[in-house]
C-alpha cells in the first residue's frame, strides 16, 4: 500500500496529465501537502487510515489560523480533488472528503479604478519603461496576469501608419488561443520598453535586468509598489483587468466582444459586471483607449 506522500506524488503526475493550470497544481500541491503534514500529526501515514473527523478537525484548524474562507474553501476541493484520486486509484474505499462542508463566501464587487486612479498610476510609472508597459498591457487589453508573464516576442505584431496592433493570447489550461488588439498606448508603451530591454536569450516580453523572465509574483509586487506611490489604496494588480472590462462595457462595447478579449469562459462571467456600470442604450462597435 502506497503512503500518503507517496500518492501525493503520483496526485501530481495526474493533475499534470489531465493538463490542469500551473497554478492549480502548484496551489494543490501545497494544500494537499499542508493536510498530510496535519493527520502524519496524528500517526496516520496511508489513505485508508483518514477518517471524516480528520478532515474537519484539519478545517477547523484552518478557520482557527485565520485562512480566509475562499483560502478554506479551495484546500476543501483539494482535498476531495485528492480524494477522488485515491479512489479512482483503489487506496480507498470510502472517501471522507465528501460531507466536508464550504464555509460561506462573501462575493465582493470588483475594484474598478476611477480615471483618476488608472492616470496617476500611469504617471506615477511612467519613467520606469517595464512597468508602464506591463500597466498599459494589462489596462489597455484586459488581460491576465498570467498571460502576460508567457508572453513572448514572437507573439507581440504592431500596426502600421498608426493602426491598432495584435498580440497573441497562447492557450493555457482551458483557457483557448486568442487574438487582442494593441492600441496606440499599448504599442508606445511596449515600444520604449523593448528599445531598452536587456540583451537575453529568452523569448519572454517582460524580463528582470539580469535577463531572466519577469514571474508573476515579481508582477505583483512591482504593481503594488507603484499603487502605493500613486496613493491608490485598497488595489490589487487584477483589478486593471477589473477596470477593462468594466470600462469597455460602460462605454456600449458589445458584451461578447468584451468576453471574447478578456478570455471569459462563460458570457456570464462578464454579464456580472453589468450591475457595477452604467451601460448606454446602444451599443458601440468598436474599443476604445483608457
């Protein structure tokens, strides 16, 4: 019979074959681990050993430590992911995953910049060429944080006697390949980046000094910093993505336009912006610039 750790390793494996998000995986990775290290605790090291009041005395210890209950919430669906696993892999025989309970989550509006807030950031970057370029990028297109940081430069094609330019979403997870248009600030602001980008052998846009690609984490924490300096309180770096969409569809963009750029999955991911804007009675044909 195969350890818990062990078929953690082979959890893994399996999530990677089933060509689950880099980021779920590395997210189960750690949840799964945090729960084997709570019931080895106990003494128990192999599947069947896992009982129901294991599972909620390690919940219950979660709530205690002050995880949030989305944090909560996704290491319940690690675990019951985990557990599905080891059923399907015959270690056990019952899963005590499934009377575990979601605690409540509050669904919080999106944080959508004013024009004010989005310009005094851009100023407050605009003599650091990366920075305003990754901020132009993720306000002027709506993407993901994610996929700007896999951005290469094979996927960046500018326009000509200023027209608009492409950029080349790569599939990722379920997430399919698509195309969005770079408007003039994109294309300035990559532009006076990529005139001083260092000299490197990675094909990534976005890079540190020392050549090596620029990671989400590195992102995030510059972002932050330049929220900061621009007083803007209470942001985070997706809420640019926030601002896109809910600008666009302020403006009468169609609502499957707006879908289609921003990547949603589903049209009602992008339908629940419209209870935070005011949407005008016709709707217009083409983007407009922030």
């Amino acid at each position: 019979m195969a350890t818990l750790r062990e078929n953690h390793e082979k959890f893994l494996k399996f999530l990677k074959e089933k060509g689950r998000a880099n980021a779920t995986i590395i997210a189960y990775a750690k949840d799964i681990e945090q729960l084997i290290e709570f019931v080895e605790g106990g003494g128990k090291t192999v599947p069947p050993e896992i009982e129901k009041s294991d599972l909620t005395n390690f919940v219950t210890k979660l709530g205690k430590e002050s995880y949030t209950p989305k944090s909560i919430s996704r290491k319940i669906n690690a675990t019951r992911t985990f557990f599905k696993f080891l059923r399907e892999e015959n270690e056990v025989t019952e899963d005590p995953s499934v009377s575990l309970v979601h605690p409540k989550i509050e669904i919080q509006p999106p944080r959508i910049l004013s024009k004010m807030e989005y310009r005094a950031l851009r100023d407050a970057c605009r003599s650091e060429p990366r920075t305003s370029a990754v901020v132009e990028l993720l306000l002027q297109t709506g993407i993901r944080i994610g996929e700007l940081r896999r951005l290469n430069l094979s996927d960046i094609e500018f326009g000509e006697n200023n027209q608009p330019g492409k950029l080349r979403i790569s599939p990722w997870g379920k997430n399919r390949e698509r195309l969005v248009p770079l408007n003039q600030p994109a294309q300035e602001a990559l532009q006076k980046y990529l005139a001083v980008r260092p000299k490197s052998k990675e094909e990534t846009v976005f890079i540190t000094r020392s050549g090596r690609p620029f990671l989400i984490r590195n992102i995030r924490t510059t972002i932050n910093r330049y929220f900061k300096n621009a007083g803007i309180e209470n942001a985070k770096v997706n809420d640019l993505r926030h601002t896109f969409v809910a600008t666009h569809l302020s403006r009468g963009v169609p609502l499957t336009t707006v879908s289609h750029l921003a990547g949603h999955l589903r049209l009602t991911t992008t339908e629940k912006y419209l209870q935070y804007v005011k949407r005008p009675q016709e709707e217009s044909v083409s983007l407009t610039e922030l």
